[in-house]
C-alpha cells in the first residue's frame, strides 16, 4: 500500500476526529422523545386567552381571506399554540438534521397505546395500529379496500366535505343518512340507516364521531345499533373519530368504535387535539388482521408514510400534553357558554350545543338570508359556509380562538343582521 505523506495522514486523522465528535453530536441529537431534555410539564406560561398570532407562518386559515379583512372563524383547527412539549420534541428532532423516510416506532405506537387506554380503557395491541398520512386519506384507503365501482357508501349529511364526497371518487354512490333533531341534539336517522344497509351493494359505512359539524358524540346504545346493523347487513364500518378527545361535556367518556367491535376501523390522530393538522399524522386502529391486511394491500403502492414530525409530535402529545389539553378543554367550554350567552343577539340563528369538538353549527334559515355565508363574508366574519357540508342555510362556526377573537366576530356578526 502506498504511503501518505505525513502532513495528509495528520489531517485525516483530525477529519476522523472530527467525523467521531460530529457522529457523538447527532447521536445526542437523536435521543428518543423520554430522553431529551424535558422542561417541566405542565407548562403555565402559555395563555389561551391572548390571541396568538399566526402572521407570515402561511396559516391557510389566515389567509384565505386576508385580503378581505375578515375575521377567520372558518377551517377547523384552532388558533392555539401547541403544548411546549410538541415543540420541544420537534426542536430537538430537527437538530439532528436528516429526515429521510422514516416508520413509525415502538415509543410512538407504546405512547398511542397508553393515551387509547388511559382516556377510552381501550386495550389495544401494537400490531393493531396502522400509521397514515391523514384521516382523509385513511377513510380513502377503507373505500378503496371494501368497495367496488357501483356499490354505495353511507355517510351521514351534513358532513365534513371531503366525506361527502368519498364515494364518487372510488365510482360508488353516495348514501346520505340524515341528521335529525331530537330533544335539542342532532342525531343519526337510524331508520333511514337500516335502509341503506338494506340495500345489498351497501358495503361501506364511514361513521363521522364526534360528528363535524353538528358537534354530535353518540351514545353507547346508538353505537350498538349501528354496530348490530352493520353486522346484519355486511356493512364494513370505518369511523373517522379525529375529533374525539375534545368533549365539552365529558360526564360519559368518548366511547371509540372499535372498542365496541373489533371488526370496524378507527380513525384517530392527536391532529386537532393538539394543532398539529400540517405535520400530517393519524393512525387507524384495526384489530381484526383479515380486516387490517386487506386495508394494508389497498393502502400498498401510493400511500405515504406519515410525515416523520408528525410522529414526533404525536408521541410527545400524548406523552406529556395532558395539563395543556385539560385547559384547553376549559378555554374551549368558556368560549362556547360565550356565544352560547350570545346567541339571543344573533335573531334567526340557533344553535345545538355541541358535545365535542370546538364547531358551532349554527342554522340561520330564520334569518331569511338567501346565503349566510356570503352575507356574513360582506360583514367581515369568515365562517364556513354549510352549502359543501350539505346545508346552505347553516354556516359552521370555530371557536377554537382567544376570546377577544370570538367576541369581535359575534359582533360583526351582530351588525351584519342588523344590516338585513
Ligand atoms: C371529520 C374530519 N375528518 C378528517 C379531517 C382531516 O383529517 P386529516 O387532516 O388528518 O386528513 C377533518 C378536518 O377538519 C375532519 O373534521
């Protein structure tokens, strides 16, 4: 072997040197989420009542309607910066600078497990758990795996869009399930359920729980019924349950559909519990394996991995989120006895309380405006408008933000009925 000339053989050895000391510093910098440096949570400094601003961070809630000046009370995440831990945990994983593709792990999948247990008493195994990009696509994956072109999906309506539109874009039809008015709660036309099940292409179910926009949690019995029903009729059930750690009215726990039975699928994500939708993350919890195998072939091919943050940040939520969620929960309730105390100021619009989430689906059709929507736009308050959710005269309300937001909102609001 040829011999280096000492001076490159020095330098080399100082580069090695360098190369140890910079490989020592990334391992430090990707220690798993229980070994980094930890401030202490809870966290008390972070107030959920001053506004937080968003400016220049291209929050599309922001500036979908900038140019108008309009208040943004529309797309359905808060205005809340996210728990400390969340950004601890990112920080400390970006520091370490590589982010090629990477599977979910044991730490996310044991912290997901602990928080389905703790908060549902749902004993679930690792091997259960699928890991997605997002709800959205998830609920995709269930059409493509148990549908054929032609068949029909039930969804309920009013409904989050992109579930309304679900089945025309896997060649299926559409089956609406009502949402009815019973003592003051929105609920599913069970009736009108058991008919679409009924029908022999009916092969696919895809449960909104807590329902987006009506703010809806089924009961234990409703649920059993639907469960009954599907079994009956051979009706797969997928049940987008994003919002379900976010009860205003937590006296009866969340109750997750796959809890009930094994056979559905269960959509969840510490997304909308936390902020965090863009960093792209949910799971499905699927513990019948036929089920979750046939779910994972459809999925093979163009699925992504969830985003790698996104697992981050979920593992950190629901290790150490806890204290920031239950204030959270508290700000969130104190917001909507606001508007609740509100609503008289608002004539021709109701509300039905929601159950969960941080959506107020509010009916204006005795305000006799032709589009709510629009007319509240002109006013200055950007509110979602019901026609994609199925309900032209409804417009969805987030009060997901500061107080100080919430109440200059209402009265804009206030002002743009008083200008019919
Ligand atoms: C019921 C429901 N499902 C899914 C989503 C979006 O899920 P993701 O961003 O994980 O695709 C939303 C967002 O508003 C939603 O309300």
């Amino acid at each position: 072997m040829d011999r280096l000339p000492t001076g490159f053989a020095l330098g080399l050895c100082q580069q090695n040197k360098s190369i140890v000391k910079n490989a020592l510093r990334n391992e430090l910098n990707s220690v798993p989420y229980s070994h980094i440096q930890r401030r202490r949570y809870p966290m008390t400094d972070y107030s959920f009542d001053v506004p937080f601003s968003r400016d220049g961070t291209h929050a599309e809630k922001h500036e979908r309607y900038r140019a108008l000046k309009a208040i943004p009370m529309w797309v359905a995440d808060t205005d809340f910066q996210s728990p400390g831990c969340v950004a601890d945990a990112l920080q400390a994983r970006v520091k370490h600078g590589a982010f090629g593709y990477t599977h979910p792990y044991d730490s996310v999948n044991h912290a997901t497990l602990a928080w389905l247990k703790t908060h549902y008493d749902w004993d679930v195994d690792a091997s259960a758990l699928v890991w997605l990009p997002g709800v959205v696509p998830a609920f995709n994956v269930a059409s493509a795996a148990f549908t054929q072109p032609g068949n029909g999906i039930a969804v309920q309506t009013p409904n989050y869009p992109p579930l309304r539109s679900v089945a025309p874009r896997h060649g299926c039809e559409p089956r609406y399930i009502e949402t009815v008015l019973e003592s003051g709660r929105w609920t599913l036309d069970l009736v009108g359920l058991e008919q679409h099940f009924q029908q022999d292409d009916c092969s696919l179910f895809i449960l909104c729980n807590p329902m987006n926009p009506c703010g809806t949690r089924l009961t234990e019995a409703e649920l059993r019924h639907i469960s009954q029903l599907a079994q009956a009729h051979g009706v797969q059930i997928c049940s987008d349950e994003i919002h379900c750690d976010l009860l205003l009215n937590d006296e009866v726990p969340h109750l997750p559909m796959g809890k009930l039975d094994p056979n559905a699928i269960t959509l969840m994500a510490a997304s909308k519990t936390f902020n965090i939708a863009g960093l792209s993350c949910s799971f499905a919890v699927i513990p019948n394996p036929d089920i979750r195998k046939r779910f994972v072939t459809a999925s093979e091919g163009w699925m992504s991995q969830p985003n790698l943050l996104g697992l981050v940040a979920t593992e950190a939520a629901f290790t150490d989120g806890q204290d920031w969620l239950d204030r959270q929960m508290a700000y969130l309730r104190s917001n909507l006895e606001y508007l609740q105390a509100f609503m008289p100021r608002l004539p021709g619009v109701t509300l039905q309380a929601p159950e969960a989430t941080f959506l107020a689906w509010l009916d204006c059709t005795a305000t006799g405006l032709q589009h709510p929507f629009q007319h509240f736009l002109d006013h200055g308050v950007a509110l979602s408008d019901g026609t994609p959710f199925g309900e032209r005269q409804f417009v969805r309300l987030n009060f997901g933000c500061s107080r100080a937001q919430l109440a200059e909102a209402l009265l804009r609001m206030e002002t743009a009925l008083n200008a019919r």
